[in-house]
C-alpha cells in the first residue's frame, strides 16, 4: 500500500519535460546497475566455460594438442 501512495505522489509531482526525462533515466540506471551487479555475483568465482583462451585457436597461432 505504501508503494501506491509513493507512486501516486510521484505522478502528482508537477515536472517539466527534463525533470521528467531526469526521473526515467535514474529508474533506468537502477534497473540495469542492479541487474549487473546481481550478475556479477551469481558468476563470481565461476571458471570460465570455455576451454579456449588467447592463442588458443589457428587465428591465435596456437595448435590444439
């Protein structure tokens, strides 16, 4: 229920257009900054999947044994 007043007091809120655009872009920056760092920690001391690495491959210059 208190999300509802928040929002609603946000839509209340009298901004022009930059303050608007302003508002979107700090939510948009949460979202990904906060799904980024979520993933991070999910992958976080994982090795990585694939057994190539730089020079690893012809283009490399490497041979695979």
């Amino acid at each position: 229920m208190a999300e509802k007043k928040n929002l609603q007091q946000l839509f209340d809120k009298p901004m022009d257009r930059k303050q608007f655009l302003a508002h979107i872009g700090a939510g948009l920056l949460v979202v990904v900054g906060v799904s980024g760092l979520l993933g991070q920690l999910v992958r976080y001391g994982q090795q990585p999947t694939s057994d190539e690495g730089y020079g690893d491959t012809s283009y490399g210059g490497g041979t695979k044994s």
